[in-house]
C-alpha cells in the first residue's frame, strides 16, 4: 500500500491489526505513526490503553505479550513500539501474526534501514493480508519540491515555485527538517496564505538571492556579475553552502540539459519532457533557456568538469585549494 492510501484508509477509521513501517525515510513513517496514535482511541481512553515502547528496551515477546492484552473499557488497544529495529528477536513475531489479537493495532516503526525481505518474519509481514507493509523510500532531489508543493497543499497554504525550489535547494531531502521550516513559515501567514521567496529569507536565514538556484540562472542567463556575487557570497558563507551540494546543484541541471537535446527531436511536447527530465514543468523555461547557450558538446564538457571538480572538493589531486576558490575555477571555466 501507498502512504496516501494508508493514511486515507486509517482517517476512515479503517484499521488493520499489524502495521509495519520501514525504510531509510523516516518521515513518512512518523507521519503514520501520528496519526494512528492520534486517531485510534479518545484521549480519554490513552492511559489505559496505549502502550509505547521502545526496541531497545524490549523484546519481541514483551511486544507480543502486551499486544495480546485486552483493552480496557475500549474497542481498541494501541501498542506503538518505535525504534522497532532495534528488536533482536523480530523472529519472534512470527507466532504473533496468525494469532493476532483483534482488538489491538500493533505499530512497528522500524525506521532508518531496509527489513532483510529473505527472512521470514518479513515474508509473512509482506504477504498477509491483515498485515500493512509500508515501505518508506527517500524522495529522489527533483521530487523534493513538488513534495513541498504538495505539503503546503495539504495544510491549506500556498508556495511558489520558486520558494518550494529555495527550500529544497537548501534543505535537501531531509523532509523532517523542511517539514518543520514550512510549519514555522504558515504561522506568520493569514489562513489560506502563500509561502514567498521575501518570507523564506526573512525567517529561515537563506538567501532567495544567493543559492545554488540562483547561480544556477545566472550561468543560464550568461551574468557574469551575477555568477561571481553568487560565488564570492558561498565563500563568505561555506557552512550553509557547502560545494558538494552545489555541484549536484549544477550536474543535476546539466546532465537533464544534455538529456534535453538528445530527446526535444522525439519529445516535443512540453508536459511530456518534463515528465521524462523528472523536473515540475515551471522549470522547462530553465532547459529551453539553456538549450541555446549550452549545446550537447558543451553540456558533455560541463559535467566532465564537474565531476573533476567534486573530486577535488574531496580532497583527490587538490592539496589545499579552498572550496571558495575552487568554485571559481569552475564557474569559470562553465561560462567561457
């Protein structure tokens, strides 16, 4: 099953008795971890009959013992064990599976890792029916800001575009974080509000004119001032813009530009090349900008420079340049 369908079947009150969360993305697991924990059961009836319980500190035959217990003046028990991969004996669960106990919904978080799918407690989990496998997978760089889009949809607030990218240019994939940021950035909105690129530097401290989006449009738009404002403001500034990033920023870019030429001849259509590039369609302009500074040849030459230069930031055949001059070797040597 999907999150959404998870998420929509457990607002419906539609409950299965075991549900296993796992993967390397944590936020959608806590997500559904929360909203369990807040649905289920009244909070008059938490005390008597909601367990937390942590995989460090139990073992998989506490877990299943306390899930075999009654509720209590409830049509529902919720045992919540969070840090579930911590749990040395999850064989033990086995048992637990075909003789369930009804009344309780069991929860495993079994976050920051992937369940080995060879052994057969997972098996079992994976292929029974009253038993929700979810598995939470990070999000790939260019779906970060269509997330954000989608976030700010759901909480009945608006973004640009253009500050969806800022924060996903920032933040990366960690979802938690940027989570969090946009949940700080609605509270200074009217209901109904859309989050600007002025409100994001005002209150989260980057820069809606000097980020790796920025210098991104200046090297498309051929602004040498622009580029080495943008430069000279990471080197002032490196801890919030390390190079690697920016790198990625730009390989990203050009290794989609580069797909682009290849591809307009037998995709045309706008929606469609922006489908395969993996991109919102807001950004094409960006591509078809680029197309016509950046041929394939010189797309090719950028991302050999590119990963050259991404070794060097690493420390491989570059003894003591700093990232500051490094980046303006290389945006030099992109726009000439």
């Amino acid at each position: 099953m999907t999150f959404e369908e998870i998420r929509r079947d457990i607002k419906a009150r539609k409950y299965q008795p075991i549900y296993f969360l796992c993967g390397e993305e944590p936020f959608f697991i806590d997500s559904l971890t929360s909203l369990l924990e807040d649905t289920v059961l009244p909070e008059e009836e938490k005390a008597f009959n909601q367990a937390v319980l942590y995989g460090n500190d139990v073992s998989m035959t506490t877990v299943t013992d306390t899930a075999r217990r009654f509720p209590m003046m409830s049509e529902h028990q919720v045992v919540i064990v969070r840090e579930a991969q911590n749990i040395r004996d999850f064989d033990n669960l086995l048992p637990y599976i075909d003789h369930y106990q009804p009344s309780t919904i069991l929860i495993l978080a079994y976050k920051n890792k992937k369940p080995d799918k060879r052994k057969g407690v997972f098996k079992k989990l994976s292929s029974t029916a009253h038993c929700v496998f979810f598995e939470s997978a990070k999000l790939y760089d260019n779906k970060v800001p269509e997330w954000i889009i989608a976030y700010c949809k759901e909480k009945s607030y608006g973004i640009t575009t253009k500050a969806a990218a800022i924060l996903a240019e920032s933040l990366g994939t960690d979802l938690s974080r940027i989570a969090n940021e946009i949940d700080k950035l609605v509270l200074l909105l009217p209901a109904g509000g859309e989050i600007q690129e002025t409100l994001v530097e005002e209150h989260t401290g980057i820069s809606k004119d000097f980020n790796s989006f920025e210098l991104l449009n200046a090297l498309i738009r051929k602004d040498h001032l622009k580029a080495n404002q943008i430069v000279n403001y990471f080197e002032a500034n490196p801890k919030n813009n390390p190079l690697v990033l920016t790198i990625a920023t730009l390989f990203r870019y050009f290794l989609n530009l580069l797909t682009y030429h290849y591809q307009k001849k037998t995709t045309p259509n706008t929606q469609e090349m922006a489908k395969l590039l993996g991109i919102h369609p807001f950004f094409m302009k960006d591509y078809l900008d680029g197309s016509k500074i950046y041929n394939a040849m010189k797309c090719a030459t950028t991302i050999s420079l590119l990963r050259e230069y991404d070794l060097k930031s690493k420390g491989v055949g570059n003894a003591n340049i700093s990232e500051g001059e490094l980046l303006k070797e290389l945006i030099f040597k992109i726009m000439h």
